[in-house]
C-alpha cells in the first residue's frame, strides 16, 4: 500500500465530483504494493477522465493486466515521465490545459473553442 502523491490527489479531487474523490484515493491507497506508483495510479486516474464507473472498469483491467491501464492513462510510451509530468504538474503550475469546470472535467478556454469554429 502506498499512499498517491499530492499532486496525484490534486488531480483526483479536480476530476472526480465530492464525496468520489475521497473514495478514489481510498481505492488508490489500498492497491498492492506492484500496483502502487504513481504511474500506475496515475494511469488507472487519467484513464478514468472523471468518470467513477469508469476508474472501477480500470480497476478490474489492473487486476488482468496493468499494461493495458498505462495504455488507457496514456502512460504506456517511452514518453511517460513527460507525459505524467504534464499531467500531474508540481503544485502552482497551472499547466495551461484549460480551465477547471465544478464536478471535474476541464473544458478550452474560451478562445480555444473559437478557433476550433473558424477551422471548420
């Protein structure tokens, strides 16, 4: 059992609504002990995008075969480290990635979705 990181929690409790995201940290601190780093957790998190029913399905893919969890988190490439690093960024770094929207999911920031508008 290994607890998850902090800025693992951070992403947790920003995609996961109330009341879930204690529960999902409860359920990342009880994995075995070759389930527990953070890129593992890290993965079963981003696979799951905020979604409880989700997160439980990467659950019950860890306990067949973990590799395919890095695949779904998008952690499976050599690129790993950098792509945690992007997605789990030090605390006070905004990363950029959108803004936060109530119940987890980001949304683009505003100018992003007009410029989707005018390339289509």
């Amino acid at each position: 059992m290994t607890a998850p990181t902090e800025r693992l929690i951070r992403r947790v409790r920003r995609d996961f609504g109330r009341g879930t995201d204690d529960e999902v940290i409860r359920r990342l601190t009880a994995l075995a002990a070759d389930d527990s780093s953070e890129r593992v957790q890290a993965a079963l998190v981003l696979g799951a995008a905020g979604d409880w029913h989700r997160f439980e399905h990467q659950l019950r893919q860890l306990e067949l075969d973990w590799r395919d969890v890095l695949v779904a988190g998008g952690l499976a490439g050599e690129d790993w480290p950098v792509r945690l690093t992007a997605e789990l960024p030090p605390a006070g770094q905004d990363g950029q990635r959108g803004l936060p929207r109530p119940g987890g999911r980001q949304v683009a920031r505003r100018r992003d979705w007009r410029n989707l508008r005018r390339r289509r």
